[in-house]
C-alpha cells in the first residue's frame, strides 16, 4: 500500500459529495489537482483505456442531522443512523501521444430508516467530460472541461425548512491552460469559465457569471542513494468569480431606533464578486504532513449576511499505525467576518439565513471541524474505513453555537488495472 494514497482518500460517504462540492461552489485547488492526475492517466496509459471505479458503503450515526444552531426552538436537534453508499467512475482514451479524453461520474446516497429523519435523506449525482491537448515542444497542456452536479430528495417528506438547505444544481465550464517548466518541477495554470448555480427551493438565490483563476505548484524531492524517499510540495492560487442574479438587490430602509431589520428592494439586480486566495504545503515522506490556509472574500450590492470575509486554516496528518492500519487526522478552524451585521431573520423578505450555507461554500461541513479517520486493506482491492468527525460552528459576526458529530464505519471497493 502506498501511503500517499490514503492521504487523498475520503471517507466513502456523501462527505465526499461535501468535499466535492467545495471544489464545484468555490475557487479551491481541487481542479488544479485533477489536471496533474489526468495528465499522468494519460501519459501512462498512452495505448489503452485507462479505467477507475471505486464502491463503497456503510453505516454511520449522526447527532444532529438537521445542522440545527443551538438555542433556536423552531429545530429541534435530532440524532438518527443512516446508510451512506457512493460510487465513482472514471475512463481515459488517450486518443493519441498528444490528445485525450477523460469522463468521470460519480453519485452518493445518504438515506435514513426513521420515519422523523427521512426528510434528510437525498442523493448527490455528478459527472464531467474533459478534453486535454498536449502540446510538448512548449511543455504546455490545454484542457477544457464540462461538468454538472445535482443534489436532489430522494423522499417524498421533505419539508421545505430541509429542501432549502439541500437541493441545488451546478452548471460549470472551463478552459485552462497548463505550463510546466522542462523538468516538470514547476506548474502554473491559467483557467477561465463559466458557472451557473440553481437553487431549487427559493430561485431568488440562483446565480450565474464568468470566473478567472491562476496557480502554481512545485515539488522538491530528497534523495538517498539515488532513489526519491520525500518530498515537499507547495500549492497556491488566486480566484475571481462574478455572480449575477436575478432578484434584486436589497437596501436597508429604517432608521437607528428599528428594532428588526428592514428592507426594500432595489430597482438594480443582486451582483457579488468573490475571490478567493489559497496556499498549502504537503510534506511527503514516512508521513504525510500537510497544512493550508485559505482567505476568501465575497462583496455584494445587497445588504444582508453576504459581505464577508472567511479564513480557514486546514492541518492534516497520516501515517501508518499497526498491522496495516493508516491513520488520517485532520482539523480545520475557520472564522467568519461579516461586514454587514444585519441579521434576516423575521424579515418577509428573505429566509433565516444560515451562515454555513451562505453559497461562497454550499457543503454541509463547511465548519471547524476535528477528524481521525482509518483505513486498512483486505486485499488488493477491498477496504475497511473508520471515521470519527466532529464540527462546530465558524468563529465570528456572533453566530449561534453548533455541534455535530459522525461516526462511520464501512466497506469499499477499488478497481484500477
């Protein structure tokens, strides 16, 4: 077993939808990754299809499964077991030396037995189609990428309190442009596309627009005896996205004495512009070290919890323990900064907002979080993963308290020749 495989590995669960959403809804370096990954698929397998699928399900428990803040009566905070199964799928044609294909699928389930939880219960669909250009004599590739995803119910009691928070699609369109230096060391990307967001609960927060991206990576290596035994890799980017909306912008329209806020709208369209700004060091040797640090900012023309600005700062490491055991623990502290104090709730003409789900990130963990997570192989193709998680809420704006907590445990399935 490699151990740098299991860094990358996730708990086989809908988190993995979560994680692959952040990667969808924000500027983060997921994508960046996955071009180094197509890249070397089809440089190996420069005669043949090169094909990856991954199954996995299992059981876990869920202490608050409706995400619910502390303290407020109309959510009642509920524990309840559930069923979570994902599989994934991906297939390189290496159509020449210089040109390939790659189609890529995925989709999860989380679905609860208890009668008071089935409302929670959904599915994550998701697929992209991408096209890569070798060009060698200027050690550049250009891919271009389409990609959808979808979160949809899957029973037929879903409240609307739940819909609001899990239903949505995802639209995206990219064409990036890859220059590496003539040792390989050196990586920078220049990417540009289109995302259109749907929410299908309340259109109000659908949006689309134009996004703009640039990173670079490098690696260094140490060597024993002409053999490669560490590395040291650093990762950062920059993004810019623009978000047009349909419904229109708001302005607060009281005066000092108003108890709760109120608003009117304005005859302009909601805009917000986001950026986002990312670096990450991964230590590879006898462990994994890895450490990030990501700042993001979204500014809008409408008053309400939407300026903000958001640190996050991500530590993880994995070794192995015993008897083939790998171990994962991770954390993650993020703080919320909103410019805007101004609070929606009780106000006609939005819903409460949830400070989580504010659509810079639309993942359902997209919290503080602390996680041990562990692995061991049956066999060359079979896995056994545990994993403890819990998350409370981002620091800041004088947010309510949250606590949740996972425990999983279950089985997967990887095919790869």
């Amino acid at each position: 077993m490699q151990l740098g495989a299991h860094r990358v590995s996730r708990p086989p669960a809908l988190v993995c939808a979560g994680l692959l959403l952040a990667s969808l809804t924000s500027l983060a370096p997921a994508d960046a990754a996955a071009d180094t990954a197509a890249d070397t698929a089809a440089s190996a397998a420069a005669n043949a299809v090169a094909l990856r699928a991954a199954v996995a399900s299992g059981v876990e428990y869920d202490s608050n499964i409706h995400r619910c803040e502390d303290g407020l009566p109309e959510c009642a905070v509920t524990a309840a077991p559930l069923l979570r199964t994902t599989a994934a799928l991906a297939a390189t044609w290496p159509l020449s030396p210089e040109h390939a294909v790659q189609l890529s699928g995925f989709a999860g389930t989380r679905l609860f037995a208890d009668s008071e939880a089935r409302g929670e219960s959904h599915a994550a669909l998701s697929g992209s189609a991408r096209y890569q250009w070798r060009l060698p004599a200027r050690q550049m590739l250009v891919a271009a990428r389409l990609s959808y995803h979808d979160t949809l119910s899957v029973m037929d009691q879903m409240s609307e309190d739940t819909l609001s928070q899990r239903n949505f699609a995802l639209a995206d369109g990219e064409l990036r442009a890859i220059l590496r230096s003539a040792e390989g060391e050196h990586t920078v990307t220049l990417g540009g596309g289109y995302r259109a967001f749907r929410y299908k609960p309340l259109p109000d927060f659908d949006w689309r627009g134009d996004r703009y991206s640039a990173r670079y990576q490098n690696t260094w290596w140490r060597e024993q005896g002409g053999v490669r035994v560490a590395s040291l890799a650093v990762d950062g980017g920059y993004g810019l996205e623009r978000r047009a909306y349909d419904s229109a912008a708001l302005s607060r329209n009281c005066n000092s004495d108003a108890g709760p806020p109120c608003l009117r709208e304005l005859p302009s369209a909601r805009a917000d512009l986001y950026h986002h700004l990312d670096a990450a060091l991964v230590y590879t040797g006898e462990r994994i070290y890895s450490a990030r640090y990501a700042f993001e900012v979204l500014s809008s023309n409408s008053d309400g919890p939407y300026a903000q600005t958001r640190h996050r700062v991500e530590l993880a490491l994995t070794s192995e323990l015993f008897a083939g055991v790998f171990a994962t623990a991770e954390a993650a502290v993020q703080f919320i900064d909103y410019r805007d104090a101004l609070l929606l709730s009780g106000d006609p003409l939005m819903p409460s907002p949830d400070p989580n789900l504010d659509f810079v990130a639309v993942d359902d963990e997209n919290r503080s979080m602390a996680s041990l997570h562990l692995v061991r192989d049956l066999g060359e193709q079979f896995s056994v993963e545990a994993r403890y998680a819990v998350y409370t809420g981002a620091a800041g704006s004088d947010q309510l308290g949250f606590s949740r907590q996972l425990a999983y445990l279950g089985l997967g399935y990887r095919y790869q020749p």
